[in-house]
C-alpha cells in the first residue's frame, strides 16, 4: 500500500510530460526514505533530462544523501546512453537500495535489461506495482516503439456531441498526440490551438518538429495511391508516435493498418 501510495505520485508528475516528450514515454520518480519523500521528477521534454536524474540532481544540489532510498518509478529505469546517462548508472552511483516500478519498458534496449542490472548490483527490485496504470499512460509509446507505427485514436465527432464538448475533447486530443490527419488546414480550427505556442503548422511528413506542445497537421490528401501500413511506417520512421485521425475516409483506411482507440 505504501508503495501504491508513491507510485500515484509518480503518475502525476509523469502526466507533466504529455505533449513534451513524444516519441519518448511519460516518465516520474519519486525517492523515499522511512516515509519521507526526498526529492522527485518527471521526463518534461524531450531529450530533456529523465524523470530518476531530475530527482536526483534535485537531492544533490540540495545535499540531500539519498543512500540506503527507495525510487518509486512509473517505468523501468533506462540502462543505455543516448541523449542522457543510464538511469541505472545514477541509481548505483546514489546508494540506492529499492527500485520499485510499474511498468517494464518495451523498448528492446531495455526491455528488462535495466532491472537486471540493478539486482546484480544487489539493488531490491519490486515489479509491477500499479502496472496497469502506468502502462496506460504509456500506451502511445509501447505501440510506436513494439510496432513501429503511430498509435492512432478516433478524432471524428461523435454521435450527440455538442460543440463545446467536441472542442473540448479535440483540445484534449492535441495536447498530447502528435499529429493530426484532417480533410484540410481548413478543417482544423485555429481555436483549438490556442494554448500552443503559435499558430498550427500545416507541414508535411518529412519536417517534424518534436518535443512541443505543437502538433503536426497532415492533410488526408496524403494517403491517396498510398498503401496505409506503409504511409504509418514511414510516419513512424519520421519519430510521429501517435496520430488524431478526423477524416471519416482516412479513419476506415487506416483502422485496419494500426491499433486505435
């Protein structure tokens, strides 16, 4: 319980990311030491720092001795380098004595690999505590990087939706999926942009722009004499990990190609 307690925590702050991160996952830690909480993080933009070294950078600057702490983790630390050092390499190097974590990361350069270094180094793992909801908050992510294809959800209007509700829920939408695929620019309000940093970008495929509140709108033009999972592929290529579809045209040719809510 006590950990189902932390891990709610995390969740929330890993929420802070969404729109931020894509293609990257939605990311908290909170660390913890005889029930006190001494420093937290979340992934709050991409190739920004991950949710464990926001954490920890905060304990250090603050001189807070994290040895002997537990992180409490909404996924599994990662164990490579790339934009940022291994995660594993800053628990090891904190004293960390517990990880405990929601979810295990799918993406094949990790994909359990980071727990296992952790308990070699004789660092207490405890899986799956609240998985459910942390691979939920994921699930854009674990399909983009398991399939290769963009994570698609419904945008079209639904039956006895008023306008205000539909508004509100395609301002939902663009705050944290990638792309949109509507007829044209012109089927876009600019209104449901309004809490973005500019006006929308009617941009084509090849020119993303990752890590804003600011998603790419695609004209469903594009699909035509396109065979649909390869269209979906080459947007995966492009590091689009999730996709609003409004076009009714587009949503039946795309449906089958790839997972959608």
């Amino acid at each position: 319980m006590q950990y189902r307690e932390y891990m709610a925590q995390a969740l929330e702050l890993a929420r802070k990311g969404a729109g931020w991160v894509d293609p990257n996952p939605l990311v908290g830690a909170v660390v913890v030491r005889d029930g006190e909480v001494l420093a937290t993080g979340y992934h709050d933009r991409y190739r920004g720092p991950h949710a464990e070294r926001m954490a920890f950078d905060y304990a250090d600057a603050h001189g807070i001795d994290l040895t002997g702490a537990t992180v409490i983790d909404t996924l599994e630390p990662c164990c490579h380098v790339g934009s940022q050092p291994a995660c594993t390499d800053l628990i090891l190097a904190h004293g960390i004595a517990r990880v405990v974590v929601g979810s295990v990361d799918p993406n094949p350069i990790v994909a359990g690999k980071g727990l296992r270094i952790l308990e070699e180094a004789g660092v207490e793992v405890v899986r799956d505590v609240m998985r459910e909801e942390c691979d939920a908050i994921n699930r854009h992510f674990f399909h983009y990087i398991t399939m290769g294809k963009p994570y698609i959800v419904d945008g079209r209007r639904r039956a006895g939706e008023s306008d205000s509700e539909y508004a509100v829920r395609r301002r939902e939408l663009y705050a944290t999926y990638a792309a949109v695929l509507a007829g044209t620019e012109s089927d876009v309000p600019d209104e449901s942009f309004a809490h973005f940093n500019g006006p929308v970008q009617a941009v084509g495929a090849d020119e993303v722009v990752i890590g804003g509140h600011r998603p790419l709108l695609l004209e469903a033009g594009a699909l035509a004499c396109t065979d649909p999972d390869e269209w979906l592929r080459e947007l995966g290529k492009r590091k689009i990990d999730s996709l609003i579809v409004e076009s009714d045209e587009a949503f039946e040719r795309l449906s089958m190609a790839c997972q959608k809510d």
